[in-house]
C-alpha cells in the first residue's frame, strides 16, 4: 500500500508531465540568463528599468523534486 505522500508526488508529476514543453523553455531561458553572471546582471537591470515586481531570483529546477520546478 503507497503512502499518501507518494500519491501526491505521483499526482504532482502527472500533472507537471502535461506541461513539460512549457516548463523546457523556461528551464531554457533561466538557464540563459543565470550562465554568466554578466547575463543575471543585465537581466536584472531590464527588470528595474520596467519597473516589474520580482519576488524571487531566477532558479534553476530539479527534475527528481517536483516542488523544485512549483519554485
């Protein structure tokens, strides 16, 4: 008998699956823009120079840890 928190998991990755090709591309982009640190500091200027609220820093997800790609 599985545990509750593995069906969650289970359900949690299903659900992830469904937009895989979308979640690539962002992997993809934040990939782009926190390789060099050059690139993060131009990122950041642009966010500023918009005036966007930005809550968090660009992280890179972990494919075996499911709430790594929800950050």
């Amino acid at each position: 008998m599985r545990c509750s928190a593995h069906i969650l998991n289970l359900i949690a990755k299903d659900g992830l699956d469904v937009i895989k090709d979308e979640i690539h591309l962002i992997t993809e982009s934040v990939m782009y823009w926190t390789s060099p640190p050059k690139r993060a500091q131009t990122f950041n200027e642009a966010v500023k120079q918009l005036k966007l609220f930005v809550g968090k820093k660009l992280v890179l997800d972990c494919p075996t840890r499911w709430n790594y790609t929800y950050d």
